[in-house]
C-alpha cells in the first residue's frame, strides 16, 4: 500500500470521526433544547448538581410534554419527587409539598404509606428526598423545631438525587453556607457515633452520624443500597489490586 493510499484513508476516517461526532454533539443540543422548552428560566436557575432541575427533570421520550405550563412544573416536580428514592417505592409513593404552615400540599396521591418530595434547588435544605412515616414524623418534628423527635421506630429517608444543608452538627441552623452532600439514605434512629465506632464528619463515601450527640442524631449512609457486586451461588471472590507502600506488603 502506498502513503498517498494511506493519507486517503487516514482522511477518511477523520472525516468518518467528524461526521459521529458532529451528529452526537446535535443529538444533545436538540436533547438540551427539549428541556429548555419545557421550562422556563425561571424554573431553570438554581443550583447545579444532581438535583438540579437540569438534571433530573426530563421527561421520558414515550410521555408528551404537558401542554401547559402549571402542567409543566407538576411533571417537573413529580419527576424530581420520583428520582429521590428506589422506583419500587416512588412509583406508588404520594408526591408532595411541604406547605408555609407545615402541612402537606399533596401533588399526586399515593397507594403505598411513602411520601416524597421534590425539594426547591434554590433552597438551601429543601431537596428531594422520600420517607417513610417514622421518617417523616421526625422530618416534621425538625421542621417544627421541637426539642426531640417523636418517631417511635426507625425510620428511613432516601435522598438518591443528593442534597444540601446548612450544617453536621446543628439540626436548627438555617444560616451557616451550604454543604453539598452526595446521594445517601438514613436511618432515622437516635445512634452514638463514640458508642458505634463511627465517624461523625462528613464524607463522600461510607456512613458517619450526623447531627452527633443531640436528640436528632441519625446514621447517613453515603450512596445507594445496591452500589457493589451481588454475589450469585458459585462465585468466587477476586480482590482488585491497589496501590500501598512496600512496607504494607
């Protein structure tokens, strides 16, 4: 094969290269475009990030795009409620507000005891989350303040979409900047971080207690209950290598 045959083909497959990758770019900007056209600006500022209306919101290609706007920002809210917890749960959950006076505003009616919540990106602490009733209970004793939670029971709060808050250590503060948490799920049950041998910081990975040593203390467990391998009859394990000092050899 001569080089001139082989500049030929190297052209080509540039060009091949470039045409993909043309074509990829377009397919997201008109995918891009869709979003922005089912929202407004308004409804697209906040926060970036996992919970971001940018992120979460889209709808699925099978379901039309409501006609109206009021239509556009329930889909947009119930889409956001949705994606906080697993879909077995959410796709029977009853989807709602949390109103000025503390009582629910409910967006779409449930069949199971669930609910769940799109959360306010442009609020710091409102995010979508979805909760059981001991969950919720301690949820609204929080909100309102109240000296200790009511929950008789553990309970369990799914935040998948990720989340932000104010503070670690401080249930109450609503004033300190934000802290950007990853997605993770609680178990809402007054543990001792000294007494469990866990942390009490916050961390990317793993679980610590959060709010440590008061009243609303509870276990954050960072990510997503099925991160990981499952283990099937027959396997056998296969440790992956990692990098360590010739010392720890």
């Amino acid at each position: 094969m001569s080089s001139e045959d082989t500049h030929d083909q190297r052209e080509l497959a540039y060009d091949g290269l470039n045409r993909r990758n043309i074509l990829l770019a377009g397919s997201t900007l008109a995918a891009a475009s869709a979003l922005s056209s089912s929202l407004s600006s308004a409804q697209q500022a906040g926060a970036s990030g996992a919970y971001s209306n940018s992120a979460i919101t889209m709808q699925p290609p099978s379901k039309e795009v409501p006609a109206s706007q009021q239509e556009r920002v329930l889909a947009a809210k119930i889409a956001r409620a949705m994606l906080s917890g697993p879909r077995e749960i959410t796709k029977d959950a009853t989807v709602a507000e949390m109103g000025v006076d503390g009582n629910l505003i409910v967006l779409r009616q449930g069949t199971n005891d669930w609910v769940c919540f799109p959360g306010d990106e442009n609020e710091i602490g409102n995010v979508p989350m979805c909760a059981d009733p001991m969950g919720l209970q301690w949820m609204m004793d929080v909100r309102a303040k109240k000296p200790k939670p009511t929950n008789t029971a553990p309970g369990l709060i799914y935040m998948l979409c990720g989340a932000t808050q104010h503070s670690n250590t401080d249930p109450f503060d609503r004033t300190s900047p934000a802290i950007p948490i990853g997605p993770h799920w609680m178990i809402i049950w007054p543990y001792d971080a000294k007494r469990c041998g866990l942390p009490n910081t916050v961390r990317d990975s793993g679980a610590w207690v959060m709010f440590d040593g008061t009243p609303y203390a509870y276990l954050h467990i960072c990510g997503t209950p099925w991160v990981g391998n499952e283990y099937e009859p027959g396997q056998v394990p296969i440790w992956t290598m990692r990098y360590g000092k010739p010392s720890e050899t």
